[in-house]
C-alpha cells in the first residue's frame, strides 16, 4: 500500500531552528530548509537576508497524516517562535524572519486559524499574535550547506540558539509555572528532591530500574512525553536507562560542573525538571544512554494510553 505524504511549511525565524523540533517527530518523513512567500525565483541566501525577494527563510515538512496530524505539527511550530514580534524573530529582524503559516489546503487554514483562535485565548501572550496565515507559493530548497545545519555544524547551532535569545523566550513561556507547595503537597519527597534540587536517588532501590512492561514515560510533574519502553534496556547500574527521548525536544540538555565532574545533564523541556544525565557508553547506532532517575517519572501503560490522553502512543505498540 503506497503512503500517501502531505506538506506543511512554516516560517518561523531562521530555518537552522526550525529544523530540529520536527526532524524526529514520528511521521515526518523530510525537513526542508528554503525560501518561500516572494516573487524572485530560484533566489540565494544573501537574496533573501537583503529583504529584496519578498521571501522569508521557512521549513517545509513532508508528513504522514496516518501517523502524525497537520494539528500536531501546528502546536508544535507555536511553542518554537515568538509569534508576537511583528519585526522578525529573537536578534534577527526583518521581512525574511517574520513568522507565517502557509496553508496548502482548505483544511490546513481552517486548522490554522483554530489554532491561532486557541493560543490567542491561552493567555501565554499579552501581546496579539501576528503570525501571519497565508496560501503556500513556490517553496525554493535552500543552500545544501543550510541543510541539516544543526547537524553538520552542532557547536555553532547551539551558540546561535543561545545567543539570539529564542532558547531563553521559549523556556519563559512554554515552561509549566511551578509553585513549591502545590508540588510538596502532590509529590514523594524524593521525587521534589530529584525533580526540583537536582537530587539523585540510590540506585537499585528506585521504582523503575528493572520495569519491563510497554508504555510510556512521562514526566512526574508536567505529564510531558519523555521515553518509551520500546528504547529502554538494562544497562547494569540501577537506573532506568534508554536509548533515546521519546520526543526529541522534550529533553533539553545542558552542561553540569557539579560535584568535580563535566557531565551532561538532561532537563524536561516544559517542567523544567531534573530528569538525569546522558552518557555516551550506550548501545546502538547512538551510543548514547540516557540514565535516568525514576523520581522524575510515572509511567503510563499502554493500555491507559487512550485514557490517559496520549493515543498519539500508542501505534509504537501496534
């Protein structure tokens, strides 16, 4: 049976960040870095930064809507960009870098427009929301060294994510507001140490190191997405251990110096919590193991995936 892909093109400031959040979302197929919205054909980079094409840089996302829905992707593209700077995005203004859906069928601008209606009554924003929704014009594939950016050049991307200032807006906005009684008061004492003051919890002795039944993972606090059991394997030190995130971008990594030690530590993206560290001593094509302490986590069965509000799960165990 031939699947059947749609497209999705977004503008959302420069197109190295817009890459990453959906590159390794299940069902997309191809992340694209162009140009689109303007009159000049095939135009180049230095073009474009000139605000002399009438295009602005965008994505344009190749998906399977029997695995991931266009709604999906449009909550997703929100919690990337300021979409109340009428300027451009961060440090970069300009018409190239203002922020725009371009719709390629009647649904997606009925779903975008919902979508907008929705995060305009969310409250997140006291500013209106300008992002702009538009019909889709000829898409022209960037540079192939703008390609895949965040891959060929790691260390340069990460400098410009934090330098424009994007990572610091999204972490202000898009992080669960946290208040220390409510979470005392719904919390074990271990899991407010771990998730809150960076505690870690003795090995062998935690909940979830030997856990073998299918589901999911999600963080004790928020209920974000974090690791499958699909990924989870025993790594022999007492801590759940995985292979990989769940959702690429609910797992933000960051430098830790603590306790005489260069490690890199592994946060929730909207709870802002302690989740554990990522090692490079794992199995597979990565080699990466993300060992992680059960504190920071409740587990959902796959059977309580439907009830719990995480269908889009369940096909991992299909």
């Amino acid at each position: 049976m031939k699947v059947t892909t749609q497209l999705a093109t977004f503008a959302g400031g420069c197109f190295w960040c817009m890459v990453t959040p959906f590159d390794k979302m299940e069902g997309v197929k191809k992340v694209t870095s162009g140009y689109t919205g303007g009159d000049k054909p095939n135009p180049t980079y230095e073009e474009v930064c000139s605000d002399t094409t009438g295009h602005v840089e965008a994505v344009q996302i190749e998906f399977d809507p029997s695995i991931i829905s266009y709604e999906q992707l449009l909550e997703k593209y929100w919690q990337q960009i300021d979409p109340t700077d009428p300027e451009g995005q961060f440090h970069d203004k300009g018409h190239s870098y203002k922020t725009f859906i371009f719709y390629h069928s009647e649904e997606q601008k009925q779903a975008a427009e919902q979508s907008k209606k929705q995060l305009e009554a969310s409250g997140i924003f006291d500013k209106p929301i300008v992002t702009q929704i538009v019909p889709a014009s000829t898409f022209y594939e960037a540079e192939e060294y703008h390609q895949d950016y965040h891959m060929k050049n790691p260390f340069r991307y990460k400098m410009y994510r934090k330098g424009s200032g994007r990572d610091e807006f999204l972490k202000r906005h898009w992080t669960v507001k946290k208040d220390a009684a409510e979470l005392k008061s719904r919390l074990t004492p271990m899991q407010y140490e771990v998730t809150q003051n960076n505690a870690t919890e003795p090995p062998f002795r935690n909940e979830f190191w030997d856990h073998k039944e299918e589901g999911i993972y999600v963080d004790i606090v928020s209920g974000e997405a974090l690791f499958s059991s699909k990924d989870k394997f025993d790594a022999h030190c007492g801590w759940p251990s995985f292979t990989k995130p769940l959702e690429d971008d609910h797992v933000i990594e960051e430098l830790d110096v603590s306790h005489g030690m260069v490690r890199t530590e592994v946060r929730s993206k909207f709870a802002d919590s302690h989740l554990g560290h990522v090692f490079e001593d794992g199995p597979g094509p990565s080699g990466l193991r993300y060992c992680i302490n059960s504190a920071a986590l409740e587990f959902i069965p796959k059977d309580k995936l439907v009830e719990r509000g995480y269908a889009q799960y369940l096909r991992l165990f299909e």
